[in-house]
C-alpha cells in the first residue's frame, strides 16, 4: 500500500477509507492503476465522479476472458459510453464470451446503441406497452394464476429484449398496475394453497420401523421448526401491541394509519447494503417476516441506502437473494433514497420548529462537548441557539453545495443534559461527495441513520420496528423525532443478536478476512454468511429451523454450531441421493475374476426409502477403493482391509480378501493390492466399504476435478476470547480449514444424480448447483459447487466436464468408524 495510490484512488471518488483498503488488495489495486492509466486520468486534476466510480466496478468485477478487453473496457466507460453498472456487467459478459470486440453486437448487448446522454431511452409509455402486450399474449394463464403469478411475470419481463434495459422498479409497479385493473382486487382465491398431508406407508418391517423412525423423526422436528409459529405467541412477542395500539401525540394520526394499513400488521426488514447478510440477520429476517405472516399481516424489505460510500450493487442483489432463499417474499421491495425529497423537507420542518440546527463544529468539537473522553459535563456548541433562519439559510448552502465536506452537518436540537447519549444532538444530515447508486449526483446531502430509520417507519406504516438489543438506547431518540415532526410514530421493540460458535460475523472482520485473502470472497463456504452458506449446500429450512429453535430473547445469545448442523443432517440424511466415491483412490484387482467380468449392480438412491428409486453400477475386475480403507499393517480393532483380511462391498454382495500387495519397485508406494472374492457362503465381514469399478462401456469412474473438504475456519469456538488467543482473533485460523482433494473417482449414480437434478432446474441460463446435494456414502453431504462445469450436449443432456464439489456435512460421529 502507497500513499500515491491512496491519494490517485481518492481522486476516482473514493473515500479516504475506500482507497485504503483498495490499495491493501495488491490485484485490485494494480488493476485499477491500470485502468486509470488507460483512460489518461493519471495526469489529471480531478475525474468525475460518476464515471470514477464506474470504473472502480469495471476494475474490481472483471475477470476471466474478460480481462483482456479491460482497456477497451475503460475507455468505454471514460468516454460515458457505458452509464450504469448494469452495462458494465452487460459489458463484461459480452467480452468475456467473445475473443474479438464486434462494435454492432457489443453495442447492442451492453445498451450503448439507440442511447441519449442520459442513458438508455425506455420511456414510461414503453414499458407501460411491452407489459401490456405480455399480459394480453398470456392473459389465460395469467387469470388462472392470478396474483401468484406476480413474481414470475416479473422476472420473464425483465428477460424481454424490449425491457431489458428499462427502470425494474417502473416495470414491477406498472405490472402490479395492469394486473389490478385486469384481475381486480386480491381475495381468497389469491391465498396459498395448503397442502393435503399424505397418509405415510405402514413398514414392512420391525427392523426398518425402528431404523426409519428416528430419521424420519429428526426431518419432522426439522421442518416443523422451520415453520413453527410459537415463538410469535409465546414471551415478549407474544404481548407486543395490537395494530391501533401504539399510542400518537393526536388521534387523527392513528386514524390515518389504520386507515391506511386496514389495521394489518407491518413489519419491515431493512438492511443496510454495506456487505453480505450473515446468520445472525437470518434471525432477524424469520422474525420480521414471520410475525407479519403470523398475524396475517405484510413486510417490506426495505434497503437502508442511506450511505453511498459503502454501498455496492453487489450487496443489494446479494441481500434480495438470500431473504428470497430464505423462503420469504417481501410485500414491497423499496429504499431510503424512495424517500430522499420527503426527508428534507421534514429536515426543513424540524429546523422551523427549532428542533434543529446547523452547525460547523469539526468531529472532535462535537466529540468535546458531548464530554470527551473525559466523559465530563456537555456543552453546547455556538451554533445550537443560532436563529431559525440563520440555519434554514445555512441549510439551502449544504443543499446546494456551498459547503465541502465536513464544513457543516444539520443537528437535531434534542436533550443534552440526558443520561442517554442518543439524545446528544445527534447528526440529521452531512454532506457527502459521493453519486449514490439511485439518485447519481442529485443530492449532496445526505440523511443519517439516526434521522432516517423511524421516519421512513413512520411513512411505511410500520406497526412493529422489530430490531436487536444494540439499538436500544435508540428508541427514545426515535419516539423524540415522530413527536417533533408530529407524525405517525410506531413501536419499536428490541430482541437479542444471534451469535455462533467457531467464526465471526462482524461486516469489519469479515471484509478483514477476505481482503487479506484467508477465504476466497464474501461467499467462501468456511463463513457463515448467507450466501457462503448457500454455497456450502445447507438447506434454506435448515437455517429457519436453526433460528426459529433459539427462539426470541431480550439477550444476545451464542449457539453451537453443531446444533445448526443437526439440521443440516436431518434433511439430507432424508433427502439426499447416495454415491459411492473414493477420495484417494487405490486399486484393486480381483484375481479369480475373468478379464471381461461385468455384472450390474442394483442400488437404491435413498436407503429404506423405495420411493426414491435406484440406479444401476458395474461390479468389475478392476475398481478402486479408498486408501484409508487399506492398511499394510494390521492392528487390533482393525475391521477394514490388510493382507489376509477381508472386507465386505456395499451393495455388491462381495466378500473380497486382500492375497497381496503390490509395490513400485523404486519407492515402494503400493500400487495396487490384489483380492480374491470369497463364495457367497463366506462369513459376513464386520466392515462394508464403498468402492468405484473401471468399466468403459458405462462410462466408470466419473472423475472429479476437486473435493473441497471444507472444516472450520477457527482452532477455538470463541475466536474472540483473549484468554483462549491472547494474540487475537486473526492468529486463531485453522491452516487446516480446507482440504482440496484432486483424483477422486466416482460411481456412475452420479451421472445420473446430476442429470435428474438438471431436469428439475427451473432457470437452464442460471443454474443454482448448490441444489445439487448428495450424500458420499460413509464420507458425508456434498452439493455441486458453482464453479463446476457443465456442457449440455445436443440432446440436452448435461456433460460433466469439471466437477467440484463441497462438503456440506459431515456424517454423525461414530465411536467405531474410526476402525
């Protein structure tokens, strides 16, 4: 890291703490270097900030084929051919598909043809007529669906050549629009279908009873955890107010509101979009949606965009993803910055009131008269009793960019003398240099969390404001601001932060983790963020069953991760397709088997559950088996194979017996070890063992290019306790954490397993692998990671080409496995 690099990233736009951490990413950093020396801004005074942002996200998300088109790539963006960062993702893909830059076509799949200066020309009147269209060439099935149809209308739109590059928000409400004038008001017809229950087969069997039993008993505790609605009338939530409840500063305003609401109930999710959600926000997305849905009421996921020097597009799309994995679909999607004009205007209302001020006082003024570090006696600044129109004047300045940044910040005029520090005139508005993502350089101003947050409630009709213990000294000075403005004022209530055991989850640590390359991204299956688990292959239900299980508390709790993974196991141990797959392949021939032996072999996808099916595999001369299953040397308790013993094949009805070794003669590794296969009158081995067999004409083994073994990332289940790591949390990092195994072999069930699961695929263009989840039998759970490689032949049929998959689970700890 420079100070050169520091001061040539800041001149992009990005903020001071922005550039320091770009230049301690030595690829980021010498990739934007690049491109800022490409587009000839190294020698100059200043860039616009626009476009200084756009090619820090052209810098930092290209990769790939794409790579090599990055100077075409910035001087597209210098030159404002390329406006949004949807383009430069249109861009991106275009170059990396295609080794040459044709104009015409580039053009035409980045938006850049048919644009004006503003952008891509899609007017209202045009989106209002490709929906339109849409709706009356599928108005059958559309009025059979009715308004479940929503959600998939929505995203076919947005796939139309014709929208492809319009407003997702004008599209959604003028969809919403046509769909009410079309099919009228929602009614029961629109409800959630519930589905019948299906009477469960008697078993056959006293033994298949007991061993079914507890599986199925396990999925069943799961899935009703996941979907229990006790936690919302049990405790504290239990006791929350009615809708009509809360009490206003005028019955008029309560009037208003539950005419407005229809007396429903409103909750909100509102995340700022600053990095990728964790765990920990899978509790509170369960609450929030949930209690709505409990009491038959909405929630909005609203983005809480109110700081664009942290706000990355990455991050909103990331967010919306997981609450939809999650299994919740918000009542609207909407954003502070929806809000922007309407928050001025109040902030303008509040400063007429004398309820606020504006003050030129630096960070470290204010931090001396709330007390320093000194904690002594507050004071008040100069500028806290400067005349009302002195401030709405100095006001309009800020707005109008009279002052840079840090020369002024609006104050709210609340109650120094209070105990609570959330009453020390807290910050309203500052001034930020800074495009944000939605409204560009329109504003320069921007409103803080402190102001935004119980406004943007109160403009939403937010019943409930549902949010954790650390925000507890906040709901005074939130109940202060509606009183102030005298505005419908909602009930906030406050439940405890869910940690877990063997990680971090703080934004700062995590983003620590990743720029110091110790994980590969935001998404590394080591973390516990939401799409890191996601990509592990942990099922959506088992997160809820995880959160909704702990319960709602007013403390912050710790949970074993271990309880996390009970769930995991319990749906996949009922869900999850069998293979056989060595990991470190040995070889073994059977030497009273003839050259050309093949026989096939029956195996049923799920065990003790015939209505998922089987699949066939060879039994040959020549297969595999995995090394661990193999000593030279023999010791006590020792079940599995050594010279002279024997082992048993799953689902082969094989008894083989190792007769001998055979070693390289240089270095002595063993090769291969030869076997006999015992009649079937042989005594029934202690140990079965999987295997994989060589056959050409089926196509076996299946090769897998990597086995990502992934453990967990901390030696200690609190990486934080500075008595367990006195030398801090980053000297805590398991080296051990992920194991990449290359050379497996795999059973030709996976083959199919794989084709079954693509069929089922509802997006063929954005396949999501980590559905794929199986079991490695006697290994542990797997799913298909999103860097595998599939080709689809001309029948349709996916060819595996690169296969690598992750270890979701292990197996439950058996005390005699070991041997």
């Amino acid at each position: 890291m420079t100070n050169d690099n520091i001061t040539l990233f800041q001149k992009l736009g990005l903020s001071e703490q922005k550039a320091k951490e770009t230049a301690k990413n030595k690829k980021l950093a010498a990739q934007l270097e690049h491109v800022i020396k490409v587009t000839g801004l190294l020698d100059a005074d200043e860039c616009d900030r626009a476009v200084g942002t756009l090619l820090y996200t052209l810098a930092s998300t290209i990769s790939g084929d794409a790579a090599v088109h990055l100077d075409f790539l910035a001087k597209e963006v210098a030159t404002k051919q390329l406006l949004t960062t949807d383009q430069i993702a249109a861009a991106i893909k275009y170059a990396g598909d295609h080794a040459e830059i044709v104009r015409a076509d580039y053009e035409k799949a980045a938006g850049v043809a048919n644009r004006a200066a503003s952008g891509i020309v899609i007017t209202e009147e045009d989106v209002k007529a490709s929906v339109a269209a849409y709706i009356a060439e599928n108005k059958q099935a559309i009025e059979e669906e009715r308004y479940r149809c929503l959600g998939p209308t929505l995203s076919k739109l947005r796939k139309l050549e014709a929208l492809r590059w319009a407003n997702a928000g004008l599209i959604k409400s003028e969809l919403e629009a046509q769909l009410a004038a079309l099919l009228g008001p929602k009614d029961e017809r629109d409800a959630p279908k519930k589905k019948e229950k299906k009477p469960k087969a008697a078993p056959a069997t006293t033994i298949t009873k007991m061993a079914t039993t507890s599986a199925e008993t396990e999925l069943a505790d799961t899935l009703t955890a996941a979907t229990s609605n006790a936690l919302f009338f049990e405790g504290e939530l239990s006791r929350l107010h009615k809708p009509g409840g809360n009490k206003q500063l005028h019955p008029s305003t309560m009037e208003a509101h539950l005419k407005a609401t229809g007396g429903q109930v409103v909750t909100r999710f509102p995340p700022e979009p600053n990095g990728y959600l964790h765990i920990g926000h899978a509790k509170s997305i369960n609450i929030n949606f949930g209690y709505a849905k409990a009491h038959n009421g909405i929630c909005y996921l609203r983005y809480d965009d109110t700081n664009p020097e942290a706000e990355e597009e990455e991050y909103f799309i990331k967010i919306r993803e997981a609450v939809e994995w999650l299994g919740f679909t918000p009542y609207k999607i909407t954003y502070s910055s929806d809000y922007f004009e309407r928050l001025y205007q109040l902030a303008i209302d509040l400063v007429k009131r004398d309820k606020a001020y504006v003050c030129h006082c630096t960070p470290e003024q204010i931090h001396e008269h709330r007390g320093g570090d000194a904690k002594g006696p507050r004071t008040a600044c100069s500028h806290r009793n400067r005349p009302i129109e002195e401030s709405l004047v100095e006001f309009t300045k800020m707005h109008d960019g009279f002052y840079a940044e840090g020369e002024a910040v609006l104050r709210m005029k609340m109650n120094l003398e209070d105990g609570n520090p959330q009453f020390w005139d807290l910050i309203a508005y500052r001034i930020l240099d800074t495009p944000h993502h939605r409204t560009g350089s329109e504003w320069r101003i921007y409103p803080t969390y402190d102001y935004t947050h119980c406004l943007v409630d109160s403009f939403e009709n937010i019943t409930h404001s549902l949010c954790t213990l650390e925000f507890r000294q906040s709901r005074e000075s939130y109940y202060w601001l509606c009183d102030a403005l005298e505005v419908y004022k909602p009930v906030q209530w406050e439940f405890g932060r869910l940690d877990v055991t063997n990680t971090v989850l703080s934004k700062r640590k995590l983003r620590k983790l990743v720029e110091a390359g110790v994980v590969d991204g935001w998404d590394d299956p080591r973390l516990y963020t939401l799409p890191a688990i996601r990509r592990r292959g942990v099922p959506p239900e088992a997160v809820n069953a995880f959160v909704r299980e702990v319960g709602v508390t007013t403390a912050n709790t710790t949970i074993e991760v271990s309880k996390l993974d009970y769930h995991i196991r319990a749906l996949l141990n009922e869900r999850a397709r069998r293979v056989m797959a060595v990991l470190k392949p040995l070889r073994v021939v059977i030497t009273n088997l003839a050259d050309d032996y093949c026989r096939e072999v029956v195996v049923p996808n799920i065990p003790r559950k015939p209505e998922a099916g089987e699949h066939t595999v060879p039994f040959t001369k020549h297969l595999w088996i995995d090394a661990d299953d193999f000593k030279e040397q023999d010791t006590p308790g020792y079940y599995r194979l050594a010279p002279g013993k024997s082992v048993g094949l799953l689902h082969a009805n094989a008894i083989i017996t190792c007769t001998n070794v055979c070693k390289h003669p240089e270095t002595g590794a063993i090769e291969a070890i030869e076997c006999v296969l015992e009649p079937e009158t042989a005594k029934k081995p202690k140990a079965f063992i999987q295997w994989v067999a060589k056959s050409e004409a089926h196509q076996s083994p299946v090769k897998a290019h990597t086995i990502a073994m992934y453990g967990s990332l901390f030696k200690h289940s609190n990486p934080m306790d500075k008595n367990a790591v006195p030398d801090g949390w980053m000297s805590d990092i398991n080296p051990h954490s992920l194991e990449n195994i290359e050379g497996a072999l795999l059973e030709t069930g996976f083959r199919s397993l794989v084709h079954d699961w693509y069929k089922e695929q509802p997006d063929k263009e954005a396949l999501c692998f980590e559905t794929c989840r199986f079991q490695f039998v006697r290994i542990g759970f797997f799913c298909l990671d999103k860097h595998t490689t599939l080709r689809v032949d001309e029948h349709g049929v996916p060819q595996l080409e690169g296969v690598i998959v992750n270890r979701t689970v292990g197996l439950k700890e058996d005390a005699g496995k070991a041997e």
